[in-house]
C-alpha cells in the first residue's frame, strides 16, 4: 500500500482551512492555525478577514508570520489597533466570528490547558501561558482547536485549565457567563470531533483518509465517543497541497528578497 502523497498536518490544516467561510472573521495565532487561516485566504475565502493578536485588522501577509509581532502583518493590514482596543472593542463586542486556537492538552469537554504540565507550583514543563486564548474562547462566535491527537494532549483531566471549553465544573458556558458558542470543532491529525448539542462533550464525527476510530479511540485517554455515522475527509487537492507549501516564513521569503537585491547590485 503506498503512503498518502501528503503528511498528516496537511491534512489538518487542509480540514481546518475548509470551516473557514468565504467571507469569515477570523482571529488566529500563529502556527497551524495561521497556516490555516491563510491558505483559506489563497484558496476558497478571498475575502477572510484576518485578525491577529496584535492588533492587525483584515491582514494579507505574503508570507507566513513569525509571530504576531511581524512587521509583515502591520505592513499588510488595513488597520493597526492598540491591544487593548482589539480585546475590548473587537473582540468583546462580538465582532470576531470564529478563534482559532491551540493547546497542549485538552479534556472531554474541550477545556484547554496551554500554562503547565504537572503541578501549577512545581512543574514539570512550564508553558507559554494563556495569552488572549481565555478571552478568545469566551467572546468570539465560536472557537476552532487543532490539536495533534494523543492521549498525552487528549486526557481525561487537564494539569490547569487556561481556557473554558463547553462545560467547566459542571457548569455550563451560559452559566459561567461566556456569550459565544465555544469549540464547534477540533480538528486532529486523525479526524474531527464536535461537541455533542446536550451534553457538550466532545464526540468523534469524522476520519481522516486512512484512520480508523480505533486509532482515534486508542489516541484518546478518556473514553472517546464515536458518532453513529462518520463521516470522511475529502483528501487534499493537488490545489491545495501546491498552495499549502508555497506558505514559507517570512524570514524565508526576506532571505530571498535580500539575496536577489544582493545579485542585483553585484551587476
């Protein structure tokens, strides 16, 4: 049997670029869902707004972003906003219609940790933190979340919970007082969960090409639900995968813009 003609992050970002819609407001870190986010932009949703941390409204970057405090994103934007005005203003207001976000573990009910591994005082790994995850997750529209699935990063009880998924405590997001709708989605290397409507907990509802629910149920520390019917991931288009791989950093595509003016004066 040969081996698929892309890797298994392609298909990721591939699954999580297609919830984009056409015309979607998109608040996004950088990583897979910057990858995303962008190749949506490339692809189907010319017209995607996207919103970075920083403050950078409606940004086409030409390159992938090194961080959120890439110059080439306040040099693309059609409008650079202090931080404060993005969360309050932006953000609070209900303005953003989907976050993307990631973590390092995430529970049943898509609680995410992304601060500590082991104890909060004494821990073995020590995070990047929440940063605007908790906020994100709380005020846009809905939240997408991809995450490589193992059943080190899906548990059955996060080591601290940085962002509230659909239900914390037994207690649901309108009784904590969060407005927006939460994860609709989690996009993994082996498939897509969704939160079940009643309940709130996450439930397998589609496979990626050439994954079995044992192997989703097998990278899964709690007993992960399965939906009656699955569903499965059209693969890559050739598209897709071209436009996917053209995303170099910025510092690849600066490295060669300096290159070229280098020759240029060697002339």
């Amino acid at each position: 049997m040969s081996e698929p003609a892309y890797h298994p992050e392609e298909m990721m970002v591939v699954a999580a670029a297609r919830l984009l819609a056409p015309d979607d407001v998109v608040f996004i870190g950088i990583g897979l869902p910057s990858k995303a986010a962008n190749l949506a932009r490339r692809t189907h949703a010319p017209k995607l707004a996207m919103i970075y941390e920083s403050g950078t409204l409606d940004t086409t970057p030409t390159a992938l972003p090194l961080s959120i405090g890439d110059p080439e994103l306040s040099r693309t934007a059609r409008s650079v906003v202090p931080v404060p005005e993005m969360f309050n203003y932006w953000l609070q207001g209900g303005w953003i219609r989907t976050g993307f976000l990631g973590a390092a573990q995430i529970d049943r009910y898509a609680n995410l940790n992304s601060t500590v591994i082991g104890d909060y005082r004494t821990p073995k790994v020590r995070l990047p933190g929440a940063g605007g995850a908790p906020e994100i997750a709380g005020f846009c529209r809905r939240t997408l979340v991809l995450l490589r699935q193992t059943s080190k990063s899906f548990v059955e009880r996060l080591d601290f919970v940085t962002t509230v998924g659909t239900r914390r405590g037994g207690r649901s997001r309108q009784e904590l007082g969060l407005p927006g709708s939460g994860p609709q989605a989690v996009i993994t290397d082996l498939g897509i969960l969704e939160p079940d409507p009643d309940t709130g907990e996450l439930v397998l509802t589609t496979l990626h090409p050439g994954v079995t629910a044992e192997d989703a149920v097998a990278a899964t520390a709690w007993r992960l639900r399965v939906a009656a019917t699955l569903g499965r991931t059209e693969e890559p288009s050739a598209r897709e995968l071209e436009v996917l791989r053209s995303l170099a950093p910025s510092h690849e595509s600066n490295i060669g813009g300096l290159i070229g003016a280098a020759r240029e004066r060697g002339r």
